[in-house]
C-alpha cells in the first residue's frame, strides 16, 4: 500500500486538535547534540537523587532504542492554566498553602496517553499497522529537545519549553513512530537578553542558561526528593508545599498564555489556596481521598507533611500551628526533623512577638542581652 506522508501529516494535526492538543508537532530522532550536555549535566550530579536519570544513560537520547523500529516522533502540547488561577496572590499569603498550578487538578499523565493512544489508533485505520508508542514523562526519552526540534516551542533559560503564543504552561507529550513522515521546522530562541527566570529562582536553581541543579530546584526537593531536605533551603522554600513556577510566573511570555480547555485540570477545591493548618492536619486517609487521580498523591503522607511543617515553620506565629506541630511529633523520624525546626521557628516568632509589645528601654536591654554584649554597650 502506497502512502501518502504528506497527507497523512495534515491528518494527523488535525486529529491531534481534535483529541485536544494545542498544537502537534514531528521531528527525526537525532538527539545526538544533546548527549554530551546530558553527559555532562549528569556527572555534575545535577539530577540529585533522581538515580533512574543516569541509570538508564543515553538511551534518553536515543528513541529508537527505546523503541525499535522508530524514525519519528510525533511531539504534542496539551494547555494546563486554569482560569483564576490566582497563584501569584497565594505566595502572598504565607498562611495558604501554595501548590504548583499542574498539580491542582487530576494527574496528567494517564489522560494525555488515552489521546495519544487515541490518535495512534486513528492512524492506524487509516494506514493499517505500524510500530508506535506513547509516552507522557513516563520514559528515558529527552521530550524537551524532541518538542523544540517539533517545532512546539523553543527551550527557555529555564529549561522549559516556550511557545509564543502559550507561553510555558503546557504538558508534553510523545508518539513514537515507525512511518517517515515530514518533519516540522523549530522555531527561533526569543529569550533573548531576558534573565528573570534565572534571577528570580528562590534558591538559584539555574546555575546557568537552560541547566538545572535538581539538588537547590523547590520543585524537585518538595516532590522528587524524599529526604531530609536542607536547611539552607527551607526558609526559601517558603510556603510552597508542591512545586514551584517563580521561573514560569515572571516569564514575560506568560502574559499572553492560553487557559486549558480540559476542566480536569481545573483547580480543586479541596486544595486551591488551602490554610497549612486545614492540610496539615489532614490524616493518610484524607490525604489519599483528596488527592486521588491527582499528581500529588504518589509523594505520599509524610512526604506531604514534611513538606507542610516547613511551610508552618515559615509562616507568621500562630497558636494553633505551633500546637499541630507538637501533637504531629513522634510518629516518624524524618517528619519529626521538620517539625522541631518548624516547632523552633515559630517559638522564636512567638518570642518576637513578646518582645515588640514590652517597652522600648525593656526591648533595648533584650537586643544587647541576646547580643552578649555588656549593659553598657
């Protein structure tokens, strides 16, 4: 049977617009100008403890040894910015509970594979069988180089992938193919001089243009990791308890980003601008009925309540932060590390407290006492 490559393409982006993609992309599977930067990034140690990134080596870079046979990629992009989302007025609030805007609604992952199984099936009735799989962040696969040679979008300073006219808020998601389709062009860098992704990082994550070090990311420490996290982050950390898109929310091609069309991934109520104490105070049986179908989930409880005590630790002193702390402690060790840390911050904050209503002879004595300085300095 004859194919028609150049038809079939059109074919496909539309079928992908109709299963929802914003845009749909193809590209060749050459990857091999991002192996030595992989390379690099990886005896750097940038990926922390994501053992599985350096596990699997190359092979992230080369398709079709992941899946044999294959010749192209087919790249998609799925908008995820939920209307109201009001983020930016959450980070404000240091009693609210911040959570990166992916994350508030359902997980996804399993919805962008159904599609691309989806649109696989679709090209398979019309040009029979062939070799494909779909992958959604689920495999040793680069998808943001793919997306760029795609022509999706550009990779920012950041490390994320930019479209102008969507900005960075979109899934990724991959096809991999056996037909020799036509490729699309990428697309031109516009970052330009631009830097505030970089100089907005809260603990200078992007050691340098397009690389991360996962070790100081917020992102990979309150999901990835799952230890204990250092103290130099934690006062930085602030009250995001999931995630983190400082890079994403000064990003000026954010301004013009489109709103998802999917309500899955609209904001839950159970976890939009929540209290840290309403979260905190949630049991594992709770914590798995909010977040079932969510993302958040496979972090687990306690991962979710160390998280939680350090964002308590920094936020303003409150009674019933420091009392839910203290009935918290002595179930785990490695939350318990959190909560002394978070119990000590807020004592000091109680303490300030004291000290701001007492007369300004009386305060003064304090300073210099704390100093250990002599009265009469």
């Amino acid at each position: 049977m004859s194919i028609d490559y150049t038809a079939l393409t059109q074919k496909i982006k539309q079928w992908g617009k109709e299963l929802g993609f914003q845009q749909v992309g193809i590209c060749d599977i050459d990857l091999k100008q991002h192996e030595a930067q992989l390379q690099r990034w990886l005896e750097a140690e940038y990926h922390g403890d994501m053992d599985w990134m350096a596990r699997h080596g190359m092979m992230r870079a080369r398709p079709a040894e992941l899946q044999p046979g294959t010749v192209r990629v087919i790249s998609v992009r799925m908008n995820y910015l939920p209307p109201d989302a009001g983020f930016a007025q959450t980070l404000k609030q240091p009693l609210k509970a911040y959570i990166s805007r992916y994350a508030l609604g359902r997980d996804y992952h399993k919805l962008i594979r159904n599609r691309l199984k989806r649109l696989g099936q679709l090209i398979e009735a019309e040009v029979g069988q062939f070799g494909h799989r779909p992958f959604v962040d689920s495999a040793p696969i680069l998808e943001r180089p793919l997306a760029e040679k795609a022509g999706l979008g550009w990779t920012g300073k950041h490390s994320l992938n930019l479209n102008d006219n969507s900005g960075s808020w979109f899934f990724l998601g991959e096809l991999l193919i056996d037909l020799p389709l036509p490729v699309d062009t990428p697309v031109e860098n516009q970052c330009g001089k631009c830097v505030a992704c970089i100089t907005s990082c809260p603990t200078g994550a992007i050691v340098k243009e397009g690389v991360i070090d996962a070790r100081r990311c917020i992102s990979y420490l309150t999901i990835e990791f799952s230890g204990v996290i250092p103290e130099d982050f934690r006062e930085k950390i602030g009250n995001r308890i999931y995630g983190c898109d400082d890079c994403q929310l000064v990003c000026p091609f954010n301004r013009f980003s489109e709103l998802t069309e999917e309500t899955d991934y609209h904001c839950r109520d159970t976890l939009y601008q929540q209290d840290l104490l309403t979260l905190f105070q949630w049991d594992e049986k709770s914590f798995l009925k909010y977040t079932e179908g969510s993302a958040i989930r496979r972090i687990g409880h306690i991962q979710w309540l160390r998280n939680l005590a350090i964002a308590i630790g920094n936020a303003p002193y409150d009674a019933d932060l420091l009392d839910a702390l203290s009935k918290r402690s002595g179930f785990n060790e490695l939350l318990d590390i959190h909560i002394r840390w978070a119990m000590t911050k807020q004592q000091e904050k109680r303490a300030e407290l004291v000290i701001d209503v007492l007369p300004s002879k009386t305060k003064r004595l304090i300073r210099i006492v704390e100093r250990g300085l002599p009265r009469d300095a």
